[in-house]
C-alpha cells in the first residue's frame, strides 16, 4: 500500500479546516478565498462594530434584561442578518390613542354601576378591590357590571351563540378577530353578515392581516358588495410603515351587537373550533356578556377600528349613541382588561400575577402555551408553597413543538412548589381562563406567555364572584377527566430533556 502524501501546513493567512473538508468534491480553495491578515483585521471590526451598534439599538428598547440578553445573544450569532430579523420582528413602541370622546361616553354609566354595585364593593374582599383599582389604573377601564355572563363550551356552542346574535341585532354588529378563515364556519358567517348588511344593519369586521391571510378579495367580494366594511390590523406588506408591525398583531376575539350582547374568549372563526366539521377540533371556551360591561368591549372595538382604518371618531356621527347604549345595571361585576405594545403596563399580566397572588384556596389555570416570566413563576409557586391548590392544565399535543418544550421545561420546578400539573389529552387543549377561589374568574384572548402578555393586542373580562367562577371550575374539573397528572421524577430521554432547556432559553423570544 502505498504511503500517502503528507499534507502541507496552510500558508500564512489561509484558513485551516479539517481534512476531510477535502475528501469530497472540489478544492477548498476554489470555494473560500484566502484571506489576508487586513481582510481579517476589517472583518473582525465589522463584526465588533455590528455588535455594538446591534447591543445599543437592544438596550435602548428598556426591555426586560432576560428578554434583552436573549435577543444579542441569539442575533449576535447570525453576522448581519440578525439586523434584518430585529428590524422587522424586533420589539418596539407603538402609539394607539385612546379616544377620549368614546372613553368619556362609555364613563357616563360607571355611576350607575358603582351604585348598583356598591354594597357588592363594599364586601369585596380588600385584595379584589385592590385588583379592580390595579385594572383601572394600567388600562383606563373601571369597574363595570353585567345582567348576565354565560360560559360556552366548545367552538359549536360558541358559533350557535354568536350566530343568534348577529340575527337579532337591530342596529349595527362589530366583530375583531385573529383568525376569521375561509371555510366552511367563516364562509357560514360571512353570509350572515351579507344578509344583515342587505337588511340595513351595519356591520364592522376587522381582522389581523397575518392571522386572517387566507381570507382573499374573492370571499371578501360579497360582503363588499352588500355594503360591509371589511379593515385589515396592521397590513404585512412591506413599505406602508417606516418600521414594519409584522410581530404586533391583534389577537383580539370580539363581537358587539347593538352595544348590549357581547362576546369574548379563546375561539376564532374557523373549522379547527367546531367539532360537527372536525372530530379533531379545539377544546376551547368563550364568554357572552349582557349589560353594561359591553360598552367597554366596544370601546376596545372602536378604538382598534379607528387605529386600522384612520377614521375619525367624528364620522360616526349620531351613531355613538347607538354604539353605547344606556343599559340597565347589573348584579354582576365585570372588568374589561385589554394590553398591547401600545402600553407598557402590562395590564392583563399584571392582573393574572395579582390575582394568583390574592388567592386563599385554589388558582386553576388553563392556558394552550405556558411560558411564565419570573412574576408569573413566582406567583404560581409561592401560592402553592403557601398551601394554595395551585394547578396548570396545558395541552399535551400542541400545534407549536418548541413552546410545548418550553412549557415542559417548567414542570419540574413547578411539581417541586407544589403545583399540579396536568396534559390535556383529547386534542389540542386552547382554553384561557383562570379560577382563583369563588371572587374571581378570567377568561379572554391572553396566553400565558410573552408574546400575549407583551407584544400582542389583546382582551380579557375580569368576573368578579362566584358567577362565572363556579362554572369555570367546574368546566375545569370536567377538562382533568380528560387529562393525566404530570409526575415528578418521570422518565425522560437525554435528547428531550436537552431540547426543552435549549427551548427554554429563547422563551424570551417566543
């Protein structure tokens, strides 16, 4: 066997690469050009002056330091194009008026709702005023009451409720969605809303640009036509904005009808929701609203249209008054809560720590993408080391791999407190609500991660007693039949273990 030819050291300002880099194919050098010692010198400043002027533009965002580090990190390994991700995907400020004039007309009812719900406040636990004064003061919205609350189980249900609705509304229908798609339950609603729109009802749909892509000018056609008015939240194409909006969307769930039923919670309009078209469908909840809470729910509406659109609240006209009707008091108290990247208060995360922070007996939360910051971690487990019956139901099959490896990440800290952990086993679990004690119950749009809590705009009703609580329990209880207990010291293979911690560490960026 003939020896072979030993290979000469790399000339002086090449690039040396292992061997085999050479056994296949054409020479390196024909690939990566030698480089000279001031090409390296430059590149190499380049590179620092890329960090640095990378770094500076992050840290001047006042982010979270976790969220910050995340982001130099994770873009610092990518040369250049890291800028490109953070400019269009990046965090940012965004400005979102509130229309004063609206909020003025909407605050014209809160006395009678402070009357009528004043002995109620009066017994309030001292923690649930607190929370309700911790509402108003992040997102300006005080207190309201409702005749009723209803809670709908199942996307089937939810659609029949809202259905009956729109049918019986009289003046106008506002719908805000994430997700409105072209199937067989959008198709469905979007000739209702032809319909009502024939018979001089006027109807308002605003959907998210990106979650609602698939919704095109053809399936638009008819309800243009009959005189809907149809705007998209924060359009993806490139060049309408200096900065693009592409990672602020909407996730807003919202119906109005005649500003006195309204609806909230985790069901967008599509298929996946309804198990009469899919047996696979998503277990999910959502909420219907009667009385004066509604106005608030309209508010939020209106103020998110009139963001899209650029109209002015003036060319509404007399059609304010029909916007926000005057209603009757209810018994029941409602707090709408809404956040977004328009605010840096972080109104619906800070109500969620709050109110697990406040419980005495139980905190349940479902949530379809667990991914806490440290105040939410620490509220979880410092009421479960108090003795509080903390537990967690999350999915088990979610249609996100590296959030469901981020979400396991946390259970074993979380057994080790003292919370109970559950999977959802049915089918993919998108439930968000949260039952602490019999005082208070919440359910809206939020998930229980950063993305919700920070760069999303979203929703939430604040029910305050036991109307909603109880049966949000009890749905709670029934979910679990459905469900198995995580456990601790459970067998896990090396690899899994390994890419949950790496998904872990880029939940700041999720």
């Amino acid at each position: 066997m003939a020896d072979e030819a030993a290979e000469p050291p790399p000339k002086a300002g090449s690039i040396a690469l292992p061997a085999f880099f050479f056994l296949r194919g054409p020479p390196l050098a024909l690939i990566l050009p030698e480089l000279s010692p001031e090409w390296k010198t430059g590149l190499s400043l380049a590179w620092s002056g890329y960090i640095a002027v990378l770094s500076v533009w992050i840290v001047m965002q006042k982010r979270a330091p976790v969220s910050t580090m995340s982001w130099i990190l994770s873009l610092a390994l990518l040369p250049f194009a890291g800028f490109v991700i953070y400019y269009f995907l990046g965090p940012q400020r965004l400005r979102k008026q509130r229309l004063k004039r609206l909020r003025t007309r909407a605050n014209a009812n809160a006395q009678a709702d402070l009357a009528r719900l004043r002995d109620a406040a009066e017994h309030a636990p001292p923690a649930l005023q607190q929370m309700a004064r911790l509402g108003t003061a992040t997102c300006g919205i005080p207190v309201s009451s409702a005749t009723g609350v209803e809670l709908l189980s199942g996307g089937a249900r939810t659609f029949d409720a809202i259905f009956e609705a729109v049918r019986a509304a009289r003046d106008h229908v506002h719908l805000e969605y994430y997700i409105f798609e072209p199937d067989t339950i959008g198709t469905a609603l979007r000739d209702l809303l032809v319909a009502r729109a024939g018979e001089g009802v006027k109807v308002r749909l605003l959907i998210d640009a990106l979650g609602s892509q698939r919704i095109g000018r053809k399936f638009m056609a008819p309800m243009l036509a009959a005189g809907v008015q149809v705007a998209l939240f924060h359009d993806t194409r490139i060049g309408r904005r200096l900065r693009p909006v592409t990672n602020y969307r909407t996730h807003r769930k919202i119906v109005v009808c005649d500003g006195r039923v309204g609806f909230t919670g985790g069901v967008n309009i599509t298929d996946e929701e309804d198990k009469r078209t899919r047996p696979d469908a998503y277990h999910d909840v959502h909420l219907r609203v009667e009385g004066s809470a509604v106005r608030w729910l309209q508010t939020t509406f209106m103020e998110d249209w009139t963001y899209a659109t650029g109209e002015d609240l003036h060319s509404f006209g007399d059609g304010l008054d029909a916007m926000l009707p005057k209603v009757e008091a209810g018994e029941i108290p409602v707090q709408i809560a809404t956040s977004g990247p328009d605010n840096t208060l972080e109104a619906i995360h800070r109500m969620h720590v709050e109110a697990i922070h406040n419980a005495n007996h139980r905190a349940w939360l479902t949530t379809p993408y667990f991914v806490p910051g440290e105040p939410a971690l620490m509220a979880l487990t410092s009421a479960a080391l108090r003795g509080v019956d903390v537990r967690l139901l999350v999915p088990r099959r979610s249609d996100s791999a590296i959030v469901s490896a981020a979400a396991r990440s946390y259970f074993d800290e979380l057994i080790a407190a003292g919370v109970k952990v559950w999977e959802y086993k049915a089918r993919m679990l998108h439930s968000k609500t949260l039952v602490v004690d019999d005082d208070c119950a919440m359910i809206g749009t939020a998930n229980f991660d950063n993305r919700s809590f920070r760069l999303n705009f979203e929703v939430c009703a604040v029910v305050y007693g036991p109307a909603l609580a109880r049966p949000l329990a009890a749905q709670f209880e029934t979910d679990l039949h459905s469900s198995a207990a995580v456990r601790a010291h459970r067998p896990q293979p090396f690899w899994q273990r390994l890419g949950d911690s790496v998904a872990r560490l880029s939940s700041p960026l999720l």
